[in-house]
C-alpha cells in the first residue's frame, strides 16, 4: 500500500499537553504555519517560543512528518498569514522533509559533506543528511545518511531547530525544474570515534565527498545556508525562521 505523506506543523500551549495544528502549505514556514492554524481554526492569536520536538506519525495508510512548537498567547487580533506564492501553476511541486546534522567530533571539527555535481548547489559544502524515507523516524534517517554520506559513526546530542526554504524551478537528477520545498530538522550530533571521511553511498548519490574542518577554516568555505544558520545558531532562536 502506498501511504500518504504530509508535513504538519503544531503548537502546545504552556501548561497544556495537547498539541493543536495541521498541514502546512507548500513554501510556508511551519512555525508560521502554527500563527495561522490557532488563529484560522481557533480564533487565537499564539506566538511560537521554541521548537519542542520533531518526529514521524506513521500508520498502514500515512506518514505524517511532525513538528511540534512551544506556543505562547500573544495580545491583539489574530493575524492570518497570507497564502504563501506559490511559483509558477504549470511547473511540478515537490515538498520534501529532511534530516540534517551538525555534527562534531571531541576536538570541536565541523564535519561537512560536499554537494555533487547535476544537484542543487553543487559544489557548496553542506551539512551531512537528507531525505527521511517513508516509515522513518527522523534521527535514524539522519545517522543513516551521516553514514552513507561520511562513513561516521554518530550520536545525537539535541534537537536544535527546524528551518526550510522554497526553491522554484530548482534542476536537480530529474532533469527538469521543480518547484522544490524542502523542510529541514537540524540536530547537533557529536562523533565519537571519528575517522577519514568516506563516502559510502551508491554512485551517482547528492555527495561528492565529505571532510573535517576547523571551525576558522569555515568562513573561507563556499557553504550552503543551512551550514551558515547551524554556524549562528548560538546568537538566535530555533523558531523555525530562515
């Protein structure tokens, strides 16, 4: 059976254990998506505070991947977030749901997996991840690409936010331009034992290579944003914002 699969964005109140939301649109934030939902659906107006958890709902007919804020009331009227632009009608939409690692090892190295040619962003370094399959849990799908990606070993340490962005018209091994939106859960992820890099997936996979860096060698680095967002993450909160 071919299950359903949708990103659902929720918020739960302080002092509450229910968790209230539903899907996102294509190209919207899901901690927007949150405002939305309570004041659309609940004529309440909530401002998001953190992300709480991240993780897959699965069942025989559907895999909803979840994420779930800690919400607080804000004062005045409910805002509705207008209807994200949704790009070109006759081109193909794709969301995709991810898994990315900041991962490092005991002597503080960043760890980086370099996009391949013939995909978005080819060239750039990355953080090691991707695409959870259907029926996958978050972290494992992170650990597993960690491996695939790096040949690492890797333990996660902390959730540390959601971020995603919308790419139209983005070329990857399809051939064809898609209006892509992927969203993303970054985790900090610590190697214990590390070693040379390797690159273990099949031929023909998103990463060229994969390597260690000192955290000064990073900014002389052509890096994609999500590296740069889990770089500052220190000096901002993990509100789901780009």
């Amino acid at each position: 059976m071919t299950r359903a699969r949708m990103i659902t964005a929720y918020g739960r109140l302080a002092g509450s254990t229910s968790e209230f939301g539903g899907p996102i649109r294509h190209g919207e934030n899901p901690a927007s998506a949150v405002v939305r939902l309570f004041a659309e659906l609940q004529g309440r107006s909530v401002a998001v505070s953190a992300v709480r958890d991240v993780r897959a709902i699965v069942t025989s007919a559907s895999h909803e991947d979840r994420i779930v804020f800690d919400v607080v009331p804000a004062p005045g009227v409910p805002e509705i977030v207008p209807e994200p632009v949704e790009g070109d009608g006759a081109m193909p939409k794709g969301q995709r749901f991810a898994a990315y690692g900041f991962a490092t090892d005991p002597g503080g190295r960043v760890l980086l997996a370099e996009i391949a040619r013939g995909y978005p962003g080819a060239g750039r370094w990355h953080l090691p991840g991707g695409g959870t399959d259907i029926g996958e849990q978050p972290g494992e799908a992170l650990l597993r690409e960690l491996f695939e990606e790096t040949g690492q070993q890797g333990e996660i340490t902390g959730l540390l936010g959601v971020t995603h962005r919308r790419s139209p018209g983005a070329i990857g091994p399809e051939g064809y331009p898609i209006n892509w939106h992927a969203v993303r859960a970054l985790y900090r992820v610590q190697v214990p034992v590390p070693s040379p890099p390797t690159v273990t997936e099949a031929a023909g996979g998103s990463t060229a290579t994969a390597a260690w860096f000192a955290p000064e060698e990073l900014p002389g680095l052509p890096t994609t944003e999500v590296v740069q967002w889990a770089v500052s993450l220190p000096q901002r909160r993990s509100d789901g914002n780009r």
